[in-house]
C-alpha cells in the first residue's frame, strides 16, 4: 500500500493527541464540505441502480454528453492500466502516486519525467498521464496544449489521461470532452469536501465508457453518493460563492507561508514546497496536533485550515519553527 | 455486464409501473433491514480510515481472528483472480454468475461443472469456487468436504473460494478461518437486508489478505458501512430473532409454491426451480407488478415478500397463473 495523507489514526497513535485535538492539513480536501442533504433510512436496503439524476447534474456541471460515475476516481485510476496491452507509459512527475503504482501493478513500463520534459517526450509514448492542476506542486498545462498531446497520441491509439481531481475552481482549465485518445478524471472530494462519498467521473469516448464500466463492476457508486452528488453538482449558488472564498483562502495561506519565508506553489485548495527537514518540520507540527503531508522525495504540503482559531494555530506553529533558527 | 435482479428501473421502463407499486422479489436481499442507526452529516467529509469497530464486530461474528473488509464481496470476486497467475478454475454451477465471468475475464481457463461432478474433478483444477449455500439452488456441501477440498488445493497452492454470502441463517455450515488455500466471502447485504450499504469480507490466510487489501486498493469501505456494519454485526439478539423470522418465511414460500405445484429448493431467503416457461411466467408476473428473477437456463428464483398484502399479492398471482392451464 502507499502512503497517503488523512491517516489521522496513524497521527493519533503515534503522537498521542486525541483524534479530534488534530488539525488535518494533509489532505487538498476543502474543509467546507457541501451541506449534505438528510438522507432516508432506507436507503442502504437496495443495490444501487444507475439513476438519471446524477448522471444529468453530472454532465451539465462538467458540460459533456457522456461520463462514467464511478466510486471516487481512485476507481478509475486502479482500472484503466488493465484496459491496455503492455504500454510505455509517461507519468508526468511528481503526481498522485497511484498513477504510476497501479500502471507498473498493471504490468506497463513506467517512466516518471517533470512537467518540462512531457512534450519531447510524448511521441515515444502510448499512454501520458497528467494531474491537472498538479498534485502537489499546483503547476498547470494549457488546456490546448493537452489536447493536442490527446490527438497526437490518439491517432496511434495513445491516451492523454488527465486527473482534474483539483481542477474545480478554475473549471476554464479542464479539457473534459468526450474525445477519442483523452480521458478525464474528475472528484467530488476536493472542490465538494465529500471525500468519503466516494465518487469521482471519468470523461472519455463511449467505447472506453463501456469498457471501463464492465471493468469497474456493478455496484460501486452508492444510493448515498448519488443523491448527495446529484445536490451538490446541481447547486451553482454554492459552487461561485465556494469558488471565490477558496480563492481568497489558497492566497492567504500562500501569504502565511511567505511571511514565514517558505515560497510555495499550489493551487486554491493546498500549498505545497521543497522541503530540506522535511521529516523535523512534520514532527514540529505534528507535536503542535497539525497533521501535514510530507513527501519522502522532500516536500510539505499543506491543505486548508478553516475556523480563524486554526489559522491562529497554523500561523504560531509556523513563527515556533521560524524561531528554532536550526 | 452481465444481468443481476434488483433492477427495477429497468423493469418499469418496460411494464410501465410506478416504481413504488413494484413487488421486487427478484434478489435474495431480506427484505426486513437491519434498523440502521441516525448517521452524523460530517461523515462523508474526509477520507475513510479502516476502523477498530467494524473489525473487531466482524471477527467476533464470523469467529476468525483476521478478515479483509471490501465494498461488497463483488470487490473480492473481481479481484482475486487478478492475484493468481493463469489457472485453471472448476466453478459448481450453477452459480452466481460474476464468478465464472470475473475469472474469465481475467484470462483464466473456467470450467462449470454441476456440483455432483466437483469432488472427482478437484484435482484437475488450480481454483475451485462453491456457493455454498448455493444462488440459485439452495445445494449446500458440507463444512468437512469443503475443508478437506481446500487442504487437497493448498497442498498444491491451490484456492478453494467458498461464497457464502447467503450462509448466516445457518452459521454452523460456514468454514470461514484463516486457513491456506481457503478463500471465504462473506456479505452485510443479504441477511441484514443492507445490500446498498457494499460492505462485504474476506478470510484468508493472511498474505492473501495483504495482497487483496493492495489489489482492491484505499478506501473502498466508506465510514458508513463501517458505523453501520459494526451496529449490526454486533447485535446478536437481532441476529436470532432473525434467523428464526427468516426460516418461517423461507418455509412459508417453499410451502406457497408447492401448494401451486411448483417444487422449489432454496434457501431460507430464496426460493427457486427449473421452469419450461421461464419468460411466460416472468411476464405474467411483472404484468402484475412482481418482479421476479429469471435464468435465461430456464429457472425462477423468487426473495421473500415481507408485508401481508405482498404474500397475499403473490399467492394470487400464482393462483392466476395456475388457471391458465397453459
């Protein structure tokens, strides 16, 4: 198994802080979740069915025709490398880690190259796979650069795959489309704060739909996650007030970090930099009950605190590591 | 995909009922769930962590020291036979269909064979899956040759798979243990009627286990199958009262068939039976908004109604469809 942010039981049982004493800033999840709909009783009783409404809420918020729900894109991501022949697959590094694990799981060869080296190298690849914006370092590709990688590589049955997991805020950046060669993963638990609904979308022509849902299997996306989804992509209200208040936060915990002397990248929802004591900064805060993500490669990321108190937490922590002067 | 019951979207776009007015008797879910507990809106927020609960209430149900939660055993029957390189597979047919297709799809040799055939050709095969009770027949195989075919497999790294999703009203017939070459797959969906809820297990031994957990991948099991799960596996005065609610009704609907001249077997939650008229029979049925599941073989397997009206609707059915005389 990887290692992923959220552990907070790990947290806990390592340093010993109650689990609800924990900031958690080791996610990119938005810590406003969507007000959930009450749901009813009776809801757990059957297998799910497929229903329209999601799928309608669905496919005008990501303005496309066709998707596939799945139970959070981790879904997808775990199934598309058996959907290929044995391929040389380029990861654009550094990236969610499971999309290079489950392609090598998969039996494909995989190549992990920095953003900045993508292009030369994509006409010696069958299949790229981008996180758009990154996760963690926020950087972003054009949406026209992307689609011409798709149909360069579609046109010797090559896939663009990329990963909008982050991509809700600056929804003028995504490239979902129903277009041969490119396939698109979307999330409801970033933007959404609905991480443990466990539903994500993927975007891509019909056939690899179909093919990818036979995959899948049935039964995977809950009554649950539809009725919540199907509110939540539906409420436009809420998603342009939550888009300019995640703007102003992203920038403010930018502007912290600065003023600590730490330039980050990122995006809305997370900020992320190199790190040389990476594993003496994650124990400072983790002794401080603030869980960060740490990358082993050498890196900090940090999602959103939301009540002004943890702010005031997040800011102290930070003046505390300022002043060691190691 | 392959056809399942349950899909009563797909029967009222074709008979045209309101979907509430539907007797769906066309799962072996129990129709009486278990009560499901008030569920905090703030579950859905972060990420699902494997909990202490959920594990210790499932090992103490099942007796065994060690299992793998999955979102429903669906999850195992697709994955395990991506854990094993190509082999060939007996499954006793017949069978809940995922099986036999899941180990195809997956490049294996399958071979159905009718469970009278199986002891003699265990040595043949590499993997052997039994439902046992079995979907649809009702065949049980007792515990000690179950036992005694996974020890002959282990002997050669070999799988026995005993699905028991539908084991819990006779528990004494389960050989669930973390045993080598013995696979069970237990389900929350059909005895507690929470089928919606996709929480199912495994038991292994306990690298199978490790692999599995890796195979199915991070989060599957959402916080409210495992708040659920826990309540309800840990009821146990629910437990018998159920099960002694289950047996009446399941010899309430053997007894109803047979008073309509149909010889069923089954199990305490089903019912089932060759039928020459399986598509007349179907449609008779669902003309009258009963919604029965058919075996394109030529078999009917029919749930438990549960409010009187609804055994009072389906004996009358049955006594329309006796006067056919056909």
């Amino acid at each position: 198994m990887l290692e992923h942010g959220g552990r907070l039981a790990q947290a806990t049982a390592r340093y010993g802080h109650a689990l609800d004493a924990w900031l958690d800033l080791s996610t990119g999840v938005n810590p406003q979740s969507y007000p959930v709909p009450a749901l009813q009783k009776d809801i757990w009783h059957r297998l799910p069915e497929a229903g329209k409404a999601l799928l309608d809420a669905a496919c005008h918020y990501y303005r496309v025709a066709r998707l596939l729900p799945v139970a959070g894109s981790q879904a997808a991501i775990q199934a598309l490398p058996r959907l290929r022949p044995a391929s040389r697959v380029l990861v654009g590094a550094p990236a969610y880690a499971e999309h290079a694990y489950r392609w090598r799981r998969a039996g494909h060869e995989v190549i992990e190259l920095p953003y900045a080296e993508l292009d030369a190298a994509l006409d010696s690849c069958d299949v790229m796979v981008v996180c758009n914006p990154n996760n963690p370092t926020g950087a972003m590709i054009a949406p026209e650069v992307l689609r011409a990688w798709a149909a360069r590589l579609s046109e010797r049955g090559g896939w663009l795959v990329a990963d909008e997991a982050f991509a809700d805020v600056e929804p003028q950046c995504s490239v979902a489309d129903n277009f041969p060669g490119l396939i698109v993963l979307r999330s409801i638990g970033k933007f959404f704060g609905l991480a443990g609904l466990r539903l994500g979308f993927v975007i891509a022509e019909h056939s690899l739909l179909d093919a990818l849902a036979d995959e899948i299997g049935p039964w995977g996306v809950t009554e649950a996650a539809q009725i919540v989804g199907a509110t939540a992509l539906g409420d436009t209200a809420w998603h342009d007030a939550m888009r300019a208040q995640l703007r102003r936060d992203g920038s403010r915990l930018r502007e912290l970090l600065n003023a600590h002397g730490i330039e980050s990248s990122g995006c809305a929802l997370f900020q992320w930099w190199r790190e040389p004591r990476t594993e003496a900064l994650a124990q400072h805060m983790a002794q401080r009950a603030i869980w960060v993500r740490k990358f082993t490669a050498g890196g900090i990321r940090l999602g959103l605190p939301f009540h002004e108190h943890d702010w005031t937490r997040l800011s102290r922590s930070l003046d505390e590591w300022q002043s060691l002067d190691i």
